[in-house]
C-alpha cells in the first residue's frame, strides 16, 4: 500500500501489502497462539500488518476496523467476537473497496458479498465430534449421564456452533442429560468460576463439555478444590489441543479433545494476496482437524507446534 498515491485498496503499487487485522483479545491460549502465528507468517510473506486486540469487545473491533479504512489499508482481516451486528461497519468498508477477509469466526449478515472469503474451522463438525465421542464412551450402559456445559464467549460463531453441534448428536439418546449450561467466556478465570457454582448446584455430574481447553483447565482447579478427581469422577471434553490441554489429557485429567486449528496464517496471508490481485478465491476455506484420546496426546505432545 501506498498513501502517497491515494491507493483505497485497489492494490498495493508497491509490492507490500497492507493489512488491517482485528484480533478478538488474548483470552485463550488458542487466541495467544493464532496471533503469533499471524504476526509471523505477515513478516515472511512480506506483508506489512497492523494489528488492534479488541479486548473482547464488538465496539472495540469496530473502532479498528474504522481505523484501517482511514488509513486506507489493502485488506482488512477480523475474527468477529460475535456473529452478529457486524453490517454497517462491513458496508463502510465496501464502500472505501477495501476487500475483508474472515478469519477464524463467522458473522451472520445476509449479504455474503460483505466479504471475499471465510478462513476457519467448522465449528458444529467439532461440537458433533464431542458428542459422539461421550456416545461411544457410553454406549454399553443405559444410566443417566448428566452433562454441564461451559459454553464460549456468549454470541460468539464457536460458542454457538459447538453447543449446537454437541447438542444435535447427545440430544439423540434420552440417556444423556445437559444440567446446566453457562458462558465462560473461553477463560481460564471464568472456567473455574462457573464450575465452582455448577458443582454447588450438581452434586452429580458425570460429564464436563468445555468449550475450549482454557475454561476445562479452570474447571480442573475447581473440580480438585471440589475434592473430586478430574477425568474420573467427572469426565472431561474440551476444544482446541493447545499445549496445556493436550499435557492435561496426557496427564488423564481431560479425557478427549476435539482440535481446533490456530495456525493459519500462511493461508491468510495467501488469500490476501489474491484479493488484494482482484483473483477468485473460494467463499469458504475450512481448516484441516482431529480429535485426541489420551494415548494419541502422549504420542503427538513433544511434537505439537502450539
Ligand atoms: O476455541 C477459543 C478462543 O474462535 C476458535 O476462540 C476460536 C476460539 C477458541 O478463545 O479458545
């Protein structure tokens, strides 16, 4: 990009591309791990990147992306917070022709020509295979197995996409019970806080559901204060595969992880070079991924990349 010249993304005369990326916050390791990797992957492919952390808040994202369509960058990238409320923003930055790439989450507006393409995971996929694998796990016994759940940031694509997806496979056997359901906001902090209440409130629960690995390790804390034994007495399902996670899992504190993919910034980077040419690029780029027992995190852990 080059101001000089009054380019309104219509290219970068220079070479160098100019992005503008929008980061949720820094909640998770997941979070933590996919910004290095997309700091990293700017500086090899040449691509100069600005980049804001929302803190977690739309209005804060908003603002940013504002921002980038001031400074009149190539390509905006963002991982929404939430799905929703995102059209008039999206619609300013048409306006100023500069072409928006989703990262990791979805937004629900309508109007798909909004942006170029949606890179990330396919978050119901990942909240089927939880559910199935606690199908598995009890398939020869017919009590009841009462579930809580520790749902991710409230309105957030995976929050929404993985307590529907797991929802959709458990909600099939009659058997299986969801007690209580409650945000955590995908911290560690929040984890531990809403496990502590949910095990005042349950003295029976069979089953945890976390919807990423942070929240199941606050949880872990909480269920130890609890006196009882994690991945024992309270079977443990969490999202992710970070490197805590997956040491926990090995440890035979979580029983199953369902992976999801922080690194993919090299993909990123390729997109935006192409929109930034005026090239097709697919609609939709699902990232590559698989799930964990605790015998396959001891095999992978010494050479997991986050
Ligand atoms: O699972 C969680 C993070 O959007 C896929 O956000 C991402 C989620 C990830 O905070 O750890």
């Amino acid at each position: 990009g080059d101001s000089s010249v009054g380019s309104s993304g219509g290219g970068a005369k220079d070479g160098k591309i100019v992005m503008g990326f929008a980061q949720v916050g820094a909640e998770s390791g997941w979070r933590t791990a996919n910004t290095k990797d997309i700091q990293e992957t700017a500086k090899e492919a040449g691509v100069d990147l600005k980049f804001s952390d929302a803190q977690q808040k739309q209005e804060n994202q908003i603002k940013a992306i504002r921002s980038y369509i001031q400074q009149k960058v190539d390509v905006i990238a963002f991982s929404p917070v939430v799905e929703s409320g995102w059209d008039t923003v999206l619609k300013e930055v048409q306006n100023a022709k500069i072409p928006v790439i989703l990262t990791d989450r979805a937004v629900d507006s309508q109007d798909t020509s909004l942006y170029k393409t949606f890179l990330g995971s396919d978050f119901i996929e990942e909240g089927k295979k939880a559910g199935q694998w606690l199908v598995d796990q009890y398939k020869d016994s017919k009590d009841d197995v009462n579930i809580v759940q520790l749902e991710g940031t409230t309105g957030s694509a995976p929050a929404n996409d993985r307590k529907s997806g797991f929802e959709e496979i458990v909600k099939a056997d009659p058997k299986f019970h969801i007690i209580a359901s409650q945000s955590g906001d995908f911290t560690r902090a929040k984890g531990k806080e809403v496990m502590e209440a949910f095990l005042k409130s349950n003295p029976d629960i069979d089953v945890l559901w976390a919807h990423n690995d942070d929240m199941g390790l606050g949880a872990i804390e909480a269920i130890e204060g609890a006196g009882k034994v994690p991945g024992k007495d309270i079977k443990i399902i969490t999202a992710d595969a970070t490197h805590d996670g997956m040491q926990a899992l090995a440890d035979g504190k979580i029983n199953f992880i369902v992976e999801c993919n922080p690194l993919m910034g090299k993909q990123l980077m390729d997109l935006a070079k192409k929109v930034v040419n005026g090239e097709q690029v697919p609609q939709r780029v699902v990232t590559e991924e698989t799930t964990f027992t605790q015998e396959q995190a001891k095999e992978v852990l010494p050479s997991r990349k986050y």
